[in-house]
C-alpha cells in the first residue's frame, strides 16, 4: 500500500535531521540591518548580502512609502498585460545605463531571471556550458531549456574551452556566476570572454554579488572587467543585494531584451512586482551609484577581516569580496561554530549540503558597509574562542 503524504514527509524530514542538514528560518523583528533581532536574541548580523547597507536605508522606506501611497500595494496583472508601470520602465531604463547597455528587463526574483532567460534562449538542440559551482539557478535554467548540458572546471576557462570545442551543432552559451555566492571567488571573466568569442558562443554572467560593489559606479565585475554587450550579451544581477530592495534584471542589447520579454515563461506567467518596489529600487540604484565612500569603507573591513583571520589560523578563502568562507568539513562541525558565535552575539549561518558540496560545510561571513570596525573586531575574537581551535585540530589531523 502507498504510504500517505503525511509518512512520506515526515521520513523525508527525519533523513535531514539525522545528517544535521536540517534548516530553519529565524524570525527578524524589525529591520534587516547590520544588527538585527533574531528569535528575539540582539545580534550582529554577518550572514546578509545587504553589502552596502541600504535594506534600512531610510531614503528607500520613503521612496516605497510614497510611490506605495500614489500607485497602491500591487500591478495587478503580468507585464505584457497591464502590470508594466512608468516605475518599472523608469527602473529598466537606470539599470541599462548603469551597466552599460542598451536595454534592461526586470524580473520578480534572481531566480526568475536567470531560469527564464535560459530557458527562452536555449531549446534542445542547443548547448549550454556551465561552471561546476553556478547558483542552483543558472543549473536549473540550463536543465529546463532542455539544452545539452557540459561542466567545466570551476573557474577554469581553458576547461570551459575544452566543454566549448566538444559542442556539436546549435547555438552555444557559455554561463557563470561573476562572483560565487558560497565561495566569494570571482570568475575569470575576460579569459571567459575570449574562450566564448573563440568558439562562437554566448556569454551569461550572472553579476548579483558583483553588482555595487565593484567596477566604476558599482556597475559590477563586468564593469570593472571592461566587457560590454559584445563580449557579454547577456548580464544579469539581482536588487536584493546592494540595491536594498528585491527582483532582478536582465541587460543587453535591444533585440535581445525584445526576443526574452517575448518568450520568458518566468516573467511572462509573474505578476510584476508591485510598482512602489520598483520605486524604491530606483532610490537605491541611485545610491549604489553614488556609493563610493561606502564602497571604501567594506573594501578596508574585509582587508581588516582577513589580516585577523589569517593572524587567528583560520581557514580563509581566496576572496576579495564580502563573501568570506570558513570552510569546517562536516555537517556538525558548522552547526557547531554557528551557535557558539550566535551565544557570543553574533549571527553567521552555517552553510551545509545540498547548497554545497559533501564535506565542504562551511562559516558564510558576509561583510557589508554597515558594519563597523569594532563589529569586525568582536567578529574576530569570537571567531578565536569558537571556531579557531576547531581548525587547529584539524590541521593537527
């Protein structure tokens, strides 16, 4: 006899809790900032891609509050029906001229984006080329296109040649995360660029952790990498990051922007997102623009961040980003860094699989512009008490 759902589900739940990837969600009161209140604990919060500080920027909330009085709570409708207001056209037409391209297409979510745009781009006759650590969202936009899929090496482009040249017939795109969300290394972009020239194929880059941070203006690894649209047709980033709001976009050439609006299911089947979102978006691209003292500011906390980690012994990645991963091993040994620093008032999420590899579970340390020195600090020393004799064993192992 088939179990019910409800059996089925609850052995489903117990596998998890068993191999300690058991997850929750804490609950935030009030704002999601540089210190939040996290199941009613005070902390400082080190696990948010809020990198330049504007989730709490009171500039946004007013933005929002305004445009939410004029325009209403909702679009009502999907974008090629009546949901695309001035707001999101206002927003698509800053962020082309942000990084640089001729057109812009908003999405609800980073997820949205990059599923919808490869799956509108590539069928099954096609091939799409992908670094082994991409975001979940770039693998299953290649997965749901139907195209033929080829990994390389992470961040090896002579592999992503190699994945390139074994290609048969069909259009080919090459596809990477600028920066890794868990590992904080950035791609090597311009060698990626001239390996996807080289073997006629499309460039896809994804600049969510990127985009803000880096490049003249923030405009991003892309940016900063000099790649315009013929070298990168296809850049994609997110608003929930440095932006302080939520969705996505993605930029490129006219007709190309024109043929994903016509065919992405993604957005073609989404409510858009609420106009007054949109608003406050374009308050924080505005800002991120603007953003450079804060920029200044998160470079000297992360260089501040990794002289004290590597003083303490800790296992510090090849990172200049404000992603700053410890990696621990096992599953348990995360869960059991992420509550002693949480006991000590500080919140780091311990990242385990499936959204990594088997034993490769790790600390997530994000930096953002709204920490201070004494925050990092105080990071550091706990980090010393809890986590750094942990490593030592291992290196003694």
């Amino acid at each position: 006899m088939t179990q019910t759902l409800a059996a089925y589900c609850r052995e489903r739940v117990a596998v998890v809790r068993a191999a300690d990837r058991f997850r929750r969600r804490r609950v935030i009161e009030g704002a999601h900032g540089s210190v939040v209140v996290a199941d009613g604990q005070r902390c400082v919060n080190f696990c948010s891609n809020d990198y330049l500080g504007l989730a709490s920027e009171p500039a946004l909330a007013r933005r929002m509050a305004r445009a939410g009085e004029q325009l209403g709570t909702g679009s009502a409708a999907s974008q090629l029906v009546t949901g695309h207001n001035a707001e999101h056209a206002a927003l698509e037409a800053e962020l082309a001229d942000w990084v640089g391209r001729e057109r812009a297409l908003l999405f609800s979510t980073g997820y949205a984006a990059n599923v919808g745009v490869i799956s509108a781009l590539m069928g099954k006759a096609d091939h799409v080329v992908a670094d082994a650590l991409n975001h979940a969202s770039l693998i299953d936009g290649a997965r749901l296109s139907g195209a033929q899929k080829h990994v390389y090496v992470h961040a090896d482009a002579d592999d992503a040649a190699r994945q390139l040249a074994a290609c048969g017939t069909g259009n080919r795109l090459l596809v990477t995360d600028s920066i890794f969300s868990m590992d904080g290394d950035t791609a090597p972009l311009s060698a990626l660029a001239e390996q996807a020239a080289e073997h006629s194929a499309w460039l896809a880059v994804d600049d969510a952790h990127g985009l803000g941070v880096f490049g003249p203006q923030g405009g991003g690894r892309v940016a900063e990498a000099r790649l315009d649209s013929q070298r990168v047709p296809l850049l994609l980033a997110t608003l929930g990051k440095s932006v302080g709001a939520a969705g996505a976009f993605v930029a490129g050439d006219d007709v190309v922007i024109e043929a994903i609006l016509q065919s992405a299911r993604s957005l073609i089947f989404s409510t858009a997102p609420p106009p007054a979102l949109a608003a406050a978006a374009r308050e924080g691209v505005a800002l991120a623009r603007a953003g450079d003292r804060q920029r200044v500011h998160l470079m000297a906390l992360i260089e501040r961040f990794r002289h004290g980690a590597r003083a303490l012994g800790l296992p510090v990645s090849d990172s200049d980003s404000p992603i700053q991963p410890l990696l621990l091993g096992d599953e348990a040994q995360a869960l059991a860094a992420s509550d002693a620093l949480l006991a000590r008032g500080f919140l780091v999420g311990a990242i385990r699989p499936p959204t990594v590899a088997p034993g490769t579970s790790r600390l997530r340390i994000t930096l953002t512009a709204g920490h201070d020195e004494a925050q990092v600090e105080g990071l550091l020393a706990a980090l010393a008490a809890a986590v750094a004799p942990v490593t030592a064993n291992r290196r003694r192992a």
